[in-house]
C-alpha cells in the first residue's frame, strides 16, 4: 500500500534515490513540436496562435478578441459565486495580499568620504504573464498564488492564459482572476500561448516574465524562450515530508499525506519517524481511511509508487535527511519543533507544529503555495513579489572618487589586455 | 565605421531591431554534443571527464586530482603578483565584499494576534560552482564578482572550474580565486565541466548552483540541467549604452564606446543624443582615437556591426529608448543627470553623470560586474548575494488560528475537489 523503508536498511540510500527520482524526459517529439509552434507563432501572429487552439482546443473562432474574456464577464463570474464561496475566497486574497507586502524589497544606498554613492534602486516589472492549465489542475487559488505577488510588487500589467478545450471557462478561476485584479485573460494555452505571451502578436502583447506551472509543452516552451523572457521555475510533482516524534494523531498525518497524494499519482508522500510502533498506526490509518476518499484511486497509486514511511534513528537522522530530500513542503510534527528547526537548512515552506499542516498553507494561511519541488529548495525560493521586482546598481563616483580608483581599475584592466577599459577610467583621473 | 540613426527616421524602429537583434542560434549539433556529453559524465564520471578534456583541452592526465589546484599554488600564485596588481585586486575585492553585505536579506515574521506566526527565514546555499572561461575571456576581475557575492552570502563551498587548453594555468585568475576564498578549483571546462558540478563524479562534489560565463557549449549544458541545480542567466555580449546631452568630453564618451567594443566583436555600444553636431564630434573622436588602440580591429568590427550614434528628439525619447533597450551599463552622461533617474525603469547598471563610467564599475566601484544583457534588465537583476541565498516560508498556525483557518481552506478545497485537503485542514479545527 505504501513502501517501508528503515534507515539501517543496507540498501536504503539506493531505495531512496529510486523514489526520488523523477526527471522529466525530455522528449524529442515534445521539444520538436515545441520548436514548430514557436516558430508559427513568431512567424504569423495571431492566425498561427487561431489555428493552433483550433486544432488542440476544439475551439474555432475567427480572432483573438473572441478568445479574450471580457473584464465584465470576470466580474460576472465573481458576482456568480455563492456567498460562502466567495467570502473564502477573499479571505485567501487579503492573507495572501498582506502576507507578501512583507516581501516587499527596497532601495539602499551607501555614501562614501569623497561623494561617491553606491546603491541599488528596485523596480517592478511592467508586464507579466500567468499560465493557468485547462481541465483538473485548474485551481483559481494558484490564480491567486500567481497574481497576488505580481500585483503587490507593482506590476502595471497581469495577462492570464488558460487554456478552455471545448470553450468552456472555469468560473471559479475567473472570479480568482477578477478578484487578484488580473487585467486581461485570453483562452489560449499549450506552448502557443507561452510563445504568444513571450513573443508578441497582433492582439496579445509580449509580456516580460512568464509563471505558473503546465504539461510537458508548457514546460519545454518556457524553457525555450527562457532569456528573451524571465520565467519561474520548471515544476515537477508535488512532494511533502513529515516529521513525526509519534505525538501527533496517526490519522491527521495519514490525511495530510493523502492529501499531497491526492493532487496526482506522481506526487509524494514521505513521513520519517524513528517508532516502528507510530509508523504502523498511519499505516493502519492510511488503510482505514483511504475508502473514504474520493480520490482513493490516484492516492492509491501515489502511495504504492512514491509514498513511504520511513523509520529513522532518531530525529537528528530525520533532519539529515529532510536536508538531502529539500522537500517542497516539511510538515514538523513533533512535540518540540522549535528544537528541529535550526536543524533543517532546505525546504520551500515548513509547517511548525501539530496545527500548522499543509492544507492551510495551500489555501489561505498567506505564504505562497508555489514552492520549489523535485530538491530544487536547495537553490530556490517560493514565488514572491521578489520574483516581479528587479534591481538595478546605481552607481555615483564623484570627482575625487574617479581619481581614487582609476588607477585601480586601469592596473587592473592592462593586467587583462583591456586597453580602452584603463583609459576610460585615466580620463577621468586626469591622466 | 560605425552607423549613425536618427529616430525622425522613418524606419528608425526596424533599424534598431535589426541593431539589437542578437538570438544565440539553437545549433543542433550544439544541443545534440552537449546531450551527449552530459550522458557520458553521469554514466561514466571521472573517466568520462578525464576524455573529455583530453580531446578537447589536449591535457592528457591519469586522474582528476592532477586536474585539481593544490590551495598552495593559488596562494603562490597570489604571493607572485607584483605589488601594484596584488593592491589593486585586494583594493578591488575588498570593495566588491563591501558593497555586497548591503544586499544580505534578512529573516522576517508577523505575528497575529490569535498566536499564529508567519514569516521568511533566509538560509544560503550549501555548494556553488563557478564556471570561468579559458583563454582570452578569462578575467581575474569575473572570478572576484562571481565568487565575492557567494562569499558574503554565507555559501560553506566554493568550487571554481577553468579549463586549461594545453595544461596553462592563468596566474591571475589563480591569484583572483586564492583572495576571494575559492575552495576548490579543477582545470576543466566546457560541458563535461558543467555536467560533473551538475550531477556530480566520484571526485567532482556536486554543486547546487552554477555560475558564469561561457562558450555555447557551456551555455547549452547550463539550460540542460538547470532545475537540477539552479544557474545564473544565460549571458549575451556586453552592452552599453551612453545618454549625452552634448555636457562631455567627447574623447570620453568615444573611449567609453571602445571600452565595451573591445570585449568582442559582438559586443553593443550605442549613444543617443539630441545634438547632432556633438554626434559629429564623437564619431571624430572615435576616427582619431581608434587607431591608438591595441585593439583596434575588434572594436572596429563590434562597431561598424553592432554600434550606433543615434540622434534622438531631446533626452525624454532617449529615456523611452533606454527603457526599450533596457541595457546592461546605462550612462547618463549628461549634467544633470539626477532629472533623468525617475525616467529609467530599465537597465542592469545605471552610471550617474561624467565621472561615473562603466569602466571604474567593471573593476573597483564595487557594485557587480554581472549583469543582465539582451533586454533581460527588464526582468532580471544584477549577480549579487540575493542569488546565494534562498528562502523558506516559515509557518506556526495556532490552535484559535487552525480554527479560524480551517473552514476557509476547506470550503476552498471542496470547490476545487480536492476533499483530502478539506479533511486535513477540518481535523485542525476539531471537527
């Protein structure tokens, strides 16, 4: 049902590396049909991006403004919602909102002896595009999760994407879109619309960053066009790792790995705990309640193929391994958390203690729910407004400062060969 | 010798995209070479490497230590510098690691009055790479502003790789790495080098983030394993771009001109001015000066191919034009250049008035010399210790908080079908 490792098995290391593991393959049919479609866009604009959603949307229409939702009809979607509905939803927004103000970056400057200034000035990006798949990943907390950050760091413009095969629009992910303020939403996705939004046609307008997960198209297209325009990290499955001392309730922890499961069978439940005992309640948990999901099936499958328990030593070994793991999300469900957490140098977000669990952090506790997955939070952050803010140095010499530190740089730029170099700088030291 | 533009033009725009448009071309047999070696080097390792940089570097070796530099010969290498360069790369290095402690982000957290506390806490990166190119690239000044940032961060390892055709170890990029406090350095390059931090040899650690510059082969193999480990932007040719409104010397601004033309042939210098007599005078400048210039015929190419002296409207178009060209070192050679500044969203660095020139920056300002190029300024940021660092959201929800919690995340949960959500947060909330 679930695999059970124990750290003194001679050949855990191996077992881990293989349930780890997960890259996406990088299919020549994928980046070949990519490749295709970014040229088409490039090449004819909105017709080629018409044709495109015509052959993989179903959805023939005879221009772009047709694919566009009209800013009343987002409204109309939010005014739909029922009350209970939309009073969650706007309590997420506000947490979300106030949550990131706090990541807000400022200017600073240092003044120097002899006049010289040296700073950084930080300015928000003008326009950025959210990706938000078609059909069961279509979440309007992650339009949400998306656009809170952009429009906190100031972005002037958010154009949203997503996809509607069919033609039919999520209202939820509508009213999400008018309620973060999305400016303008076209029904366009697949690689098409990341080449639309990083390129430019006729009707859509280049953007200047893209973020917001999609399938494999999605992925290799924003890899592609990775540098004409910024994007966010490349997502892989959702992952949690929970630490258990055997004080928490089995089924609150069978539940919350359940609900990582639930999200789709590549996704990954791990719970490290060094009582062999507690690690056979949450499997008996897990077996009790899994019929009582709706999503049995895909949990099922999550747990058999990358789900484990794991027995550890004793914590310190848990810790060790959270590190090695950098898991996305790292619930601490021990008694003493506080004790742990100096100890945990990698994860996206950790949950510290019994009450902080997941589930609340994926909706409305305020921190972003897109988080670095696949070991990625060994390098990289949650997406914040930091992502939709951008420095630039400034830089101040005044006279004396020129005459200070010419001779400096032109030793240093003669010992490289870089003649024009050391005399922009002598001129300025009157030499 | 080098092209003159006028934005009255009536095909100024065309003109200037033609100027800007520089797309490192997607060679398949680039990508095809560099997948290859990638698989080599994770399958095969330290042997792999070792042929590699036997066919490539001629540099025939039985084992990856004798590709390593012993700690004693980067400091002799630093201890056989002459004076004057050994001051000015200390004068230099204690500068940059000056500058840099102002970028150091710092932990956060709010407190809510039911008890629940949220916030950031800022951790650095364990392992970092840095690649430096080999022969005439190689700049001992790149190995300070790559390595320095890490250094102030708080990264434990650095490790430095630089291929050595021939067997031939640059002194001062030995000297550079020993003051900056590089841990280690192995003398490979190309892919296998990047794939040997990517994903680790028996003898190569693996690295969680790799930097700098490189041919395209190296730039190839750093879009491919990127996700594996985090990398910097994909560097482009060198930029500058020069506002004048007639104020300076121009001998200076012509110099400045040739100080980024002398990178390579495709590096970009551009001024844009409003005086079209002052453009005379700069494009005499620069006929007379070019040929005292050891380098004269890289920068007659870089010039004549990729520069422009371009006579704007009055400064506010210029400013549009900057915001469009969105360069990496931006010079506001002007007066007064403080009523320009507001006017600037983009640019990597921003040189306020005459004595501030992009050369004292390359070297000693302090301020990064790595800098976003080819329009990314738009939405990327200045190498600095923000890029060493990286974040995990931090989440203690109360008991009274998981209540007042719980219900909206599960009414958002089942809106979004996903009842194991739903349950976990509910069982917080007691219900």
């Amino acid at each position: 049902m679930i695999n059970r490792l124990a750290t003194s098995d001679a050949d855990f290391r191996q077992r881990l590396e293989v349930l780890l593991a997960f890259e996406a393959a990088l299919d020549a049919g994928v980046q070949q049909a990519v490749s295709d479609i970014i040229s088409d866009v490039r090449a004819r604009g909105d017709a080629a991006v018409l044709d495109l959603t015509k052959r993989f949307d179903r959805l023939d229409v005879g221009s772009i403004a047709e694919l566009e939702v009209p800013r009343a009809e987002m409204q109309r979607a939010l005014d739909g919602l029922p009350a209970e509905q939309r009073k969650a939803l706007e309590v997420a927004c506000e947490r979300v909102r106030s949550y990131h103000t706090h990541q807000l970056q400022q200017d600073w400057e240092i003044s120097e002896a002899d006049g010289t200034r040296l700073g950084q000035r930080v300015t928000p990006l003008d326009r950025v595009g959210i990706y938000v798949p078609g059909g069961k990943a279509s979440y309007p907390s992650s339009v949400l999760m998306n656009a809170m950050p952009a429009k906190v760091a100031g972005v002037a413009e958010i154009i949203m994407v997503a996809p509607t095969p069919g033609g039919e629009r999520n209202q939820l992910v509508l009213a999400a879109a008018a309620l973060a303020g999305v400016d303008r939403v076209f029904t366009i996705g697949g690689a098409q619309a990341v080449a639309a939004l990083a390129y430019g046609t006729e009707s859509i307008p280049a953007v200047d960053k893209i973020v917001g997960p999609g399938n494999a198209y999605v992925a290799e297209a924003k890899r592609r066009v990775f540098g004409r325009v910024g994007i966010d990290m490349v997502a892989g499955p959702s992952e949690v790792l929970v630490i258990s001392d055997a004080s928490g309730d089995p089924d609150w922890v069978a539940m919350d790995l359940f609900a990582q499961a639930e999200h789709d069978e590549r996704a990954q439940s791990i719970l490290l705990c060094p009582d062999a005992a507690y690690l056979a309640r949450v499997e008996e948990s897990i077996a009790r309640l899994l019929p009582t999901m709706p999503r049995a099936e895909i949990i099922a499958v999550s747990l058999r193929e990358r789900g484990a328990l794991i027995q550890v030593r004793d914590l310190d070994e848990a810790c060790e391994i959270a590190n090695y793991i950098a898991a996305e999300h790292l619930e601490l469900s021990v008694e003493d958390p506080e004790a742990l957490l100096p100890k945990i140098r990698h994860a996206g977000a950790i949950f510290i203690g019994h009450w902080s669990v997941e589930a609340l952090g994926d909706y409305c506790a305020g921190p972003n729910h897109v988080l670095p997955t696949g070991r990625s939070a060994r390098f990289s952050s949650p997406l914040g407004v930091y992502d939709f803010q951008k420095r630039s140095s400034l830089i101040r010499i005044s006279q004396a400062g020129a005459a200070a530190l010419a001779p400096v740089a032109a030793t240093l730029a003669y010992g490289e060969g870089l003649q024009a170099h050391a005399r922009s700088a002598e001129y300025r030291s009157g030499k």
